[in-house]
C-alpha cells in the first residue's frame, strides 16, 4: 500500500513538473501555439500577395493597356488633359488615372 502511494505521489510529481516548467511544458507548448497561429496568419496574407502577383505579371505579359498603366503608376504620369485622382486609405494609398 505504501509503495504504490509513493509511486503516485513520484507520478504526480513528475506531471507538475512536466505541466509547469517554463521551457517544455504547458507555458512553452502555449507560446508555440500562439507563434504557430502568426506564422500561419502571415503565410496566408503571403499566399494572397502572391497570388495577386501572378495575376498582374500574366496582365502585364499579356496586356498593353496594363504596361501602360503600370508604366504611368510609376513614373506619376497623366496624359495631357486628365486628371490625376488620389483615394489615400491608411498606408494603403493608390493612384487612379
């Protein structure tokens, strides 16, 4: 009887430690949770960058309308008699001609 309480007892305490160490246990396993939950928030707005991109180069290979705009983006360029309309949103500011 005596044995088996000392067994539960080195059970229980190798648990706590195992729950409560800063570095592999439930700390350290919540911290890797909550880093894997950015990465992946990151590597989907990358995901979306990219495919945006794609769409543009197939636009600017495919499309001179798109060379020229993209070209006047650039280099700030408005044809003679345009006008040049700037929407600024946050960090986000875009050029429409």
């Amino acid at each position: 009887m005596r044995a088996r309480r000392f067994v539960w007892a080195a059970i229980a305490l190798v648990f706590a430690l195992a729950v409560f160490d800063r570095e592999s246990g439930l700390p350290g396993w919540l911290r890797l949770r909550s880093e894997l939950a950015v990465a992946r928030t990151r590597t989907d707005a990358l995901s979306e960058q990219i495919a945006a991109l794609r769409i543009e180069i197939a636009a600017l290979e495919h499309d001179s309308f798109a060379i020229e705009r993209a070209i006047r983006e650039d280099l700030e360029l408005a044809r003679p008699g345009e006008t040049v309309v700037r929407f600024e949103n946050g960090d986000d500011a875009r050029d429409f001609y």
